[in-house]
C-alpha cells in the first residue's frame, strides 16, 4: 500500500486547476501522468528578468524589464500587419508588437496613460527599439517573477502553462521523513527532500542548473539509493523463494573437452569457470552475468558450465540472438560434444513438422544434453526433461523480470548464465545488473595481434579498394559492412546491393553479399562460401555484427562508420583480429561529420579495450541508448546522471547493503522513511518483497 503521505503527489495532473483532458495528454508526454511526475521535470534552463534598464540603454537581443508609460495603440489596418502599442519611458520610446492581436485584451492589459512593467527580448527595427509579444505586461505592484525556470516542452504546450502545472504540484509536496543517514546528509550538507526538489525548480544563474549543485545532488542520491534498494531486495527474493539446487559436476566431461580443446584456458577463463562452478555447486539459485569483449573466449566458458549441468544428471540450454549465431555455437561445440561424448541439438524458427516434433520428443526424453538455438527454445510447446541451466549469450537487452520468465522454463529452479559482449562500464552494470552477480573476463586469449584502425573520409574510397585489390591477391579475406537504419531499410539495401555489384565489377568474382532481407539459407550459403575462401570479400549489412567467427578474415571496411554507436563499431572490430593473421579496420565517413561522431571515431582509433570504449559511449550516449531502448525504462533515471553521478551511485548501493543488513524488512523508522522513498521513484516491485511491517 502506497503510504499516505504520498498520496497528494499521486494524484493524476488532471487534479490541477485549469488542467484539462487536451493538457493532461500534452504534459504527460514531457513528464508524465501524476503531480510527482511535474515535480520530476527538472528545468533545463533559466530566464533572469533581473536586467532593468531605462529604455536609452537597453541592449538588443537581451531579455530585459522596463517599467513604461502606454502612449498609444496603433490598430493594424490590414490584417496581416501586427498591432502596436507604443510606450515611452523618460529616456525613450519603445514599440510593443501583436501579430494576431486580440484588441479587447491589449486595451485592457495595456490601458492608455497607464503605467505598466513589461518583460521581453529587446529588438531593434528600422532603427526603433521593439519587443515582439512580451513575455509579461503587469501593473506596478504586481508580481512577475525575477528568475523564471525553462522547461522542456513539446508542440502545444507553453512554458508558462506548464511553469503553472509544476509550481501548483510544488505546492503538494509534503515536508517527508527523512531517510538519508543524518550523519552522511549533514556531511554533504544537502537540504530535507522537500526544500531540495523547491529550490531545484528555483535556478537564479545558469550555475543553478548543474548536477553537482547540493540540492541536484540530493536527488540524484534519492533516485539511485531507491534503484538499489530496490535491486537488492528482488534479488534477495529470487534467492530466498526460489531456493536453488545444487549442480555439482563431477569433472568426468569436462576433463575430456580440456583435452579436445587446441589452446588452454587463460586465467581469467579459469576464474570465470570456477565461480560459475561454485555458484551453480550452491543451493542457491545462480544469476550470474559474464561480461567479456569480443573475442574474449565466452564460448568455452559457457560450455563448461553447462558440462557440469549435463554431469550432475541435468540439460543445459544456451540461446543466441540470431540464427547464424546459433549455428555457429553448434559448429564450434559439436567437436567438443563428440569428444565429452554429449548429445547437442539445435533448435530455431527454422525447424519445423516431423523433425521438430521428433528433436521435442527427444529432448523430454533427456536424450539431449544440451540445446542450442534463438528464442524459439521458449516456445510454449518446449518441454525439457530437467533443464538445470540456461545460458544466454550476447543478450544484453534483457530486463529483470524477463530474466525471471525465462527462469520458469525448468521444471526445478533453473540456473543462469548470462553472457555480454558488451562491456558495460561498472556503473551501469550496477544499476541494470544490480540483481546479478558478475564475472568478468578481461584481456583476450593469447596470440592475438593487435588490430590495426584508420579513420578515413570517403574520398579515400578509391584507396581502400585498392588496398583490398591487393590484400585480396595475398589471399587476404574482407568484410565490408554498409549500415542499416531501419527507417530507411530499402534505400539502404539496395546502397548495399549497389554496392557490391560495383566491388565485384572492380574486383571480380569472389565478391559475396549478405543482408537480413535474405533467406536464412541463402544467408548460411554465402557466409559459408566466405568461410571456405570461396568468397573473399563479404559486403555485409549489419547482420554480421554479431559473433561471426571466420578466423581468416583480416580487414573490416565500415562504410558510413559515422552512423554507427561506439559499441557497435567495437563488435564490428570484433570480427577481425581472430586468428594469427595481422588484421586491419578501415572505419570510412562520409561528410559531413558531426562532433559526436568525430570522438566516436577517434576513441576507437585509440583504444580497442572494450571497457574504455564503454566508458567513453556511456559519457557520449547516455545508459539508456547504451543497454539498448528495450531497456531504457529501468535505466531512465529522472534526477540522476550516472556519467556524471558515479560516485553517489557506488555510495547508494553501499547504503542500501548497509540498510538491508540491518533492518531487512524496513521496519525502523527509518526504513518507513525508505518505504516512503521507494515508492516515490516507483520502486514498487520491491517494496512487495518486504514482509508486512
Ligand atoms: P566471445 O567472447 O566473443 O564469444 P569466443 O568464445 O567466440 O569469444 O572466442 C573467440 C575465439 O578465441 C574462438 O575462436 C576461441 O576458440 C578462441 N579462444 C577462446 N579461448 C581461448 C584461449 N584460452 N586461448 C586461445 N584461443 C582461445
Ligand atoms: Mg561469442
């Protein structure tokens, strides 16, 4: 139950005076549906009517208010020319000018012979002052604010309706228990919650605007400290009620693919392995994320923990984003299957009738051990004997509770393994995977030559292509993606169509194509024909951007490269650089480019650690771009701005942990407070998890 305190807070806009069914709509796409949401819309900027000038002096272009005495009105005589009301002061005259003016209310609000204080932009035309539409006409001794925050808008809505909508939202918000620790408040010095939120929508100077101000601060502090309280409680939950089992693997399986395996595990592959091992060997349930970049040896990590599912008498499913990816898994395990003597199966949209049902049959039987395939392993109609785990790789937009669907695929509580080729920056991984626990797999496996990356505008096109000629005499095997924007997926292809029919015309016949628009079979065909060098340069769209492994490709051309995020360059990257071979990425951009794209392009020139890269796209896109949209909503945070707010986000998450081992259920005072807190940011899920206080 929402406490009562809130209540005035969440009442719906609709409650404000002069706020219709047409405005509530209008504000609800800039903040939202309820009084709490104006008080969330933070200003983005201030007006300050503090410059008084007489009127000789009043600058051009600048927002001034002057107190002048009305002369006359000048009624347009057609209607196309604005009205005008000419005003003077004891130093000069000054113009006010209406276009679509309403007459009754200019003589009312601007009277002859009056005097009036009017607030504006000064401008200066045919060498008269003017002030097009002030922004206040008032009577001496009424009020007109100094300081006038700006806040974002959209078409149909003015900022001083909405200024209205929020001061009277301003108006309900009550004085709130406090539930900061009274120490760490008074120690930062930020203001009760209340006071706080006021003075934030108060700015006098742009200075006021920043979010390192106290009071910026403190709700920033709110926010993050509600999001991780309220992650730790639901992963405390689905620990507590889902009590785990225990996979314990024997080693007899994993011995025989450490031994069918060409390399040896590197350290962190080792560590990985072994707290995935631990987690699993526990009675609590697993909910682990690896975190590892491109290339850095996932695959086999996640073999292994699912041979020890598959020792301890269970199966182990690992589902990839994509058909090709899922082919590939099976091509790259199948060795090692056979050599652990373990039944892989593989399951997409694309199986289908009798072979389907007999794989379905199969696997309920426990004939399979592991199953590997897209999001059609959580069909409906899929029933596993005693699935123990489930792996899901390069899948970084899911959010919790569909983390916890997929756990009810088991008929026992189901282990999870979640693997990112993202690296997301400690920060974020705190805030989305704050449920999870993490592993990570830093550096690369061994015997990796560094890629080499030029930026390169597209005038140069005519050298890449030569560059490619020549490479591709040696033997040489490219890729050369065009992107994709989805708003345009015809143009874009047929830009890519185009374009390797000018490649093979300049560069002959071991020229293929891929794109998402193709067949799946026609897909695998060509990606197999560059697999065996049948085809030695693969235009591509963006479906290769994940997980294609041809160790033989050496050079990545990214044409348009200004279109895409650092992220996705970096997997693009990924796609070389896999086997001995020395290999090179070619990033082209078409002018004109923009200063965003500029730092993305240099930033991946200068480093290829995947954890630097995130950092930097974290600092130039915000978390929410970063995790992909479908994740965005867990991760928009109104007050905070973890690029900036790092610091208070690893301070809140140390609170909570302090909080929760203390008073576990909430039930201090100072966890009513908190209660309070979680359901202001809408944390709601989690106050559930507490037991009634
Ligand atoms: P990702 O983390 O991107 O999924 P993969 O698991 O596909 O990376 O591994 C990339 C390549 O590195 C594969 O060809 C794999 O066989 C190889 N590899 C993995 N671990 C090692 C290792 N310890 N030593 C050498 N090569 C390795
Ligand atoms: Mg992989």
């Amino acid at each position: 139950m929402r406490p009562a305190i809130l209540f005035p807070l969440f009442a719906d806009t609709r409650s404000l005076a002069g706020v219709g069914p047409r405005l509530e709509k209008l504000i609800a796409t800039v903040a939202g549906p309820r009084l709490k949401d104006l008080v969330f819309d933070l200003p983005v900027g201030v007006i300050d009517r503090s410059y008084r000038p007489k009127l000789i002096q009043a600058q051009e272009g600048r927002i001034a208010t002057v107190t002048v005495n009305v002369l006359d009105h000048l009624a347009p005589r057609v209607k196309s020319q604005p009205y005008r009301v000419r005003c003077t002061d004891d130093t000069s005259a000054i113009e006010l000018v209406f276009f679509h003016a309403h007459p009754d209310w200019l003589n009312k609000a601007l009277p002859i012979g009056s005097q009036r204080i009017i607030s504006g932009r000064i401008e200066r035309f045919n060498n008269r002052l003017q002030m097009p539409h002030p922004d206040y006409v008032a009577a001496p001794g009424e009020d007109m604010p100094l300081h006038e925050p700006v806040y974002g808008l959209t078409e149909g809505l003015s900022g001083k309706v909405l200024g209205k909508a929020i001061r009277a939202s301003l108006e309900k918000v009550p004085a709130m228990p406090e539930w900061l620790d009274p120490a760490f408040q008074k120690q930062r010095r930020w203001p009760p919650f209340a006071d706080a939120i006021k003075k934030a929508h108060a700015p006098v100077h742009e200075d006021d605007l920043a979010p390192t101000t106290p009071e910026r601060q403190r709700l920033a502090y709110d926010e993050l400290l509600a999001n991780q309280l309220a992650l730790m409680l639901i992963r405390k939950q689905m620990r507590a009620a889902n009590k785990g089992r225990e996979l314990k693997g024997d080693g007899r399986l994993k011995s025989k693919v450490l031994a069918a395996l060409q390399f040896t595990l590197t350290d962190a592959q080792q560590q990985a392995v072994a707290e995935i091992e631990a987690d699993m060997a526990s009675p609590t349930r697993m909910l682990r994320l690896l975190q590892g970049d491109v290339g850095s040896g996932k695959t086999v990590v996640a073999f292994l923990a699912l041979l020890a599912a598959v020792e301890a008498g269970a199966q182990g499913a690992l589902m990839a984003p994509t058909e090709i990816l899922s082919r590939q898994h099976l091509a790259a395990l199948e060795p090692l299957a056979t050599a652990a003597g373990v039944k892989l199966a593989l399951l997409t949209g694309r199986e289908k009738g009798a072979p389907r049902e007999a794989l379905l049959q199969a696997l309920a039987d426990g004939e399979i051990d592991i199953l590997i395939g897209t999001h059609a392993l959580f069909s409906d109609d899929v029933a596993f004997k005693d699935l123990g785990l489930v792996v899901v790789d390069e899948q970084h937009r899911f959010g919790v509770h569909q983390r916890m669907t997929l756990q009810g695929k088991g008929a026992h509580v189901t282990d999870v393994l979640v693997m990112t080729a993202t690296p997301i920056p400690r920060t974020l991984a705190l805030t989305a995977y704050g449920d999870m626990d993490v592993s990570r797999l830093l550096g690369r496996p061994p015997g990796r030559q560094p890629i080499e990356t030029r930026v390169l505008s597209s005038d140069r096109l005519g050298d890449v292509v030569e560059r490619l000629r020549s490479a591709m005499a040696k033997g040489a095997r490219a890729y050369w993606v065009c992107p994709l924007v989805e708003e345009s997926e015809k143009v874009d292809l047929a830009a890519a169509e185009e374009r390797a029919k000018e490649l093979t015309a300049t560069l002959g016949p071991k020229v293929g194509l891929v794109h998402g628009k193709m067949k799946p079979a026609e897909r695998d065909a060509a990606m197999a024909k560059f697999k065996t060098g049948e085809i030695s340069l693969l235009v591509a769209t963006t479906v290769i951007e994940v997980g294609v492994d041809v160790p033989e490709a050496t050079i990545m051309v990214v044409e348009h490269a200004e279109r895409f995020g650092l992220a996705q360059l970096h997997q693009l990257r990924g796609r070389v650089g896999r086997g001995s071979g020395k290999s090179s990425c070619l990033l082209v951009w078409v002018p004109p480019l923009g200063e965003t794209a500029k730092a993305r392009l240099a930033c991946l020139r200068d480093t290829d650690d995947g954890f630097v890269i995130a950092e930097e796209d974290l600092k130039l896109r915000g978390p929410g771009e970063l995790l992909g949209t479908r994740q965005s909503g867990q991760l928009e945070f109104r007050m905070a701005d973890i690029a900036v707010h790092g610091d208070l986000l690893a301070a809140a998450r140390d609170d909570a942990g302090l909080i929760l081992s203390r008073d576990p259920d909430l039930k201090s005072p100072r966890g009513e407070a908190l209660r309070v807190l979680l359901y202001l940011f809408g944390r709601d899920e989690a106050v559930k998890y507490l037991r009634a206080g």
